[in-house]
C-alpha cells in the first residue's frame, strides 16, 4: 500500500490532495516532506467566517508539523491561499490540519 493512499484513508481533507512525498536527509536525519495542494475547482475559506471565497493569491509555503511515521518526522508542505471574502475582505484561508498560526497540526497536536 503507498503512503498517499494510507494518508487519504486516515487524514482525507475535502477540497485538498496529497501530491509528492520526498524522503528528505537533513544534518544526517531522515524526514517526510508530503506536498498539500488545493483541489482543482475547491474555493479557498475565510479563516474568519467560514465561508468559500474566490482566490487572491497565494503565501510562500509552509511547512506543518504531522505525527512521525517509523520515527520519522512528517511535515505537510502547503502554500496557503488568500481569500477576497465579501464579508471579511482579504483574509488567509482556513485549513482543516491546522489553526491560526500554528505549525503543528491538529492531528499531532
């Protein structure tokens, strides 16, 4: 079984998928850098209210702390979008694995 589709039976996220994995050797340690990218055709929401919004444009990536597999620490990499909401104005979209600021995911945390 691959790890995309081991991640998308435990950790499915509507409007987003899973691209590249990489096994990455940084200062002689192993990590998992897994690559998040929206779904084509999923509008971005307003970290404030919630509701879909069309795309302003988008951050530099992120990296997200997940929980390690075979002691080996997993980062979510994923370029956060911004939002025009109506109501709101502009605001960073809102993700499922993550709140506000926070580098950790809500899985791990």
């Amino acid at each position: 079984m691959l790890l995309k589709s081991i991640l998308n039976r435990i950790q499915f996220h509507h409007g987003f998928v899973f691209g590249s994995i990489r096994l990455v050797e940084k200062a002689a340690r192993l990590l998992l850098e897994i690559e998040i990218r929206p779904r084509k055709g999923s509008r971005p929401l307003c970290s404030v209210c919630g509701n879909p919004g069309p795309g302003y444009d988008t951050l530099k990536v992120r990296r997200f702390e997940f929980v390690p597999l075979w002691g080996i620490p997993v980062f979510f990499l994923y370029a956060m979008r911004r939002v025009d909401c109506p109501r709101c104005g502009i605001k960073v979209e809102r993700v499922p694995w993550a709140e506000g600021k926070n580098h950790l995911t809500t899985t791990y945390a």
